[in-house]
C-alpha cells in the first residue's frame, strides 16, 4: 500500500498589517512590505480581498479575488518592474 500525501505543498503566506502606506506580508520567515505607491491594486481593495493570499510557490504569491500575481524579487525591487495598473 502506498500512504503517499495527496495534493500540492504550499508554504504559508499571511497578511500581517494593513495600513494607510501599504500591507505587510510574512511568508518564508521574512516580512515584506507592499507600499500602495507602487502596488497601487491593494489602495481601495477589501481586507478581505487583501487577507485571501496564496503562495503558489516560494516567493510567488496570488492574490485570486484582486487577480494579482507578485513574485518576492518584484516586491523587493519594484523599481525593475514598472508596469502598473492605472
């Protein structure tokens, strides 16, 4: 008999804070911060759309009811990424 795990192992992700400058996220034991001036998606959205986050892989994360997909090195150097949603 085989007792293999079913399914796909994801590490967690979780939105810590959520403040007027942006939102702090915890996944693989580092926070990182999402400033609203550079990931503008989060400004006006729902905690709720906010707080529902998935991270796919390492340092790739989903946030499904906004449809916004961000890797770590985009959140930490947003300056090579300059495309923004308008």
């Amino acid at each position: 008999m085989n007792s293999s795990m079913h399914g796909i192992p994801t590490s967690a992700v979780e939105v810590t804070h959520i403040s007027s400058h942006g939102i702090w996220l915890l996944a693989n034991g580092r926070e990182l911060f999402l400033p609203y001036e550079d990931f503008p998606w989060f400004k006006d959205a729902a905690v709720r759309e906010i707080l529902n986050v998935e991270q796919l892989s390492t340092g790739h994360f989903f946030w499904p009811d906004l449809d916004v997909d961000l890797s770590e090195n985009s959140i930490e150097h947003p300056e090579k990424y300059p495309m923004r949603a308008r």
